[in-house]
C-alpha cells in the first residue's frame, strides 16, 4: 500500500462515519415554530390563557402534551445506545452508527422537552431542565474530543504505544519517499515543538482554540 492510500484509510477510519445534519430538520422545525408562536410564549401567564393558542401549546395542549410525550419516547430511546455497548442482545449494526443516531436524538431532546414545556421553566421541573442542558453540553464536548482521539483501521482508540509505532513507521515511509534522513523529515513535519504540559485550565481551552483554528486553515 502506497503512502498516499494508506494515510487516506487511516485518515478515514479515525474519522466517525456518517453526519449529524439530519438533526438540524427537527430542530430547525421547533425553533421555527416556536419563533411563529412567539407572542403566546412571551405573553405572561394571565395572557396566555386567554389566547387561542393555549388549548394547542400549553403543556397539556394537543401539541405540547404531544411533545412531552415523543421527549419521553427519545429519553428512554437514549439509553438503547449504553445497553448496545453492554448487552449482547443488541449487537447488530455498528456500534458508530448508533452513537451517531444517539447524538442526533440527543441534540434534538432539549427543543422538544422546552416546545412541551411552552418556554417555561419554574420549580423543580426547570431545575430539571437545566440538569439536562448540563449533560446535553457535556455530550457536546464529548462528541468534540471523541472526534479528536486518534483510532485504528477497526475504529478502536490507539494506545499511545500504537501511536508512537504509526508515527515512526510513517516517519519512515516519508523519509524513504523523500530521500531525506529521517532526523530532518522529524524536523520539518513537527508542526509546534512547544510543551503545552502544566497549562492551567483556561490556558488549555485557549490553546485548544487555537489549534482547532489552525487546523481548519490548514
């Protein structure tokens, strides 16, 4: 195998499969909606009773009981996907493809249980909520740094001994390409010889930034 094609396979294997664009639909159709509702959702309570739209987006309305009841369907459908790494009933389909479609109805869960809600988030229920957006945005950056772990052929994570052998093996193959001593090829491939070890927390978020900004122009 070339070193062009095998750096394209790596490439690819490291990468998740698959995209979450099909989640920006429901959600763009909730945002939508409730943009359209939005004299019913800003109008105080004493208002909202009176307007026409309460029998359909109250809580108990036809359509925010109907939301309450699918964020409930995607609740329980979320934990399908721990059970999938656990269990051996569940063991058909990639186990890529349900985390894609776990973050997918994930994203989309806090828009719906805010439609069913109509906005509003008082008492216990809204500490609720806002225990959710907690663990929606850990999962945010979760799917942030999963992409950035480096895997093999088969999608597993690389041990950093497994690293540092495809490292000097491609390090290798470019210097034998090249013609180069493979010291110099080292050399000239080290993209940033700085130590980022002992950087405090928002120091590594800033870095993180940074790279993630120089990548995208790279």
């Amino acid at each position: 195998m070339t070193l062009e094609r095998k750096s394209a396979a790596t490439q690819r294997a490291r990468q998740p499969r698959g995209s979450l664009w099909p989640a920006l639909f429901p959600a763009a159709l909730l945002l939508g909606a409730s943009a359209w509702w939005s004299s019913y959702y800003l109008a105080d309570s004493s208002v909202r009773v009176r307007s026409p739209l309460h029998h359909w987006l109250r809580p108990s309305g036809t359509l925010g009981q109907s939301a309450g009841i699918l964020a409930l369907l995607v609740f329980l459908f979320l934990w399908l996907y721990p059970l999938r790494k656990q269990g051996r009933w569940l063991r058909w389909g990639a186990l890529s493809s349900w985390l894609r479609v776990h973050i997918m109805f994930a994203l989309v869960l806090p828009l719906i249980a805010a439609f069913h809600a109509s906005w509003r988030f008082e008492g216990l229920i809204g500490l609720g909520f806002w225990a959710m957006m907690v663990v929606w945005l850990s999962g945010i950056a979760g799917r942030y740094l999963y992409v950035h772990i480096p895997r093999g052929a088969a999608g597993l994570e690389l041990s950093a001994e497994e690293i540092s052998s495809e490292r000097r093996e491609l390090l290798r193959e470019v210097a034998a390409t090249a013609g180069l001593p493979q010291p110099q090829v080292e050399s000239l491939l080290r993209s940033d010889p700085t130590s980022y070890q002992g950087l405090g927390v928002l120091a590594t978020l800033r870095q993180m930034a940074r790279d993630e900004r120089d990548r995208v122009r790279a």
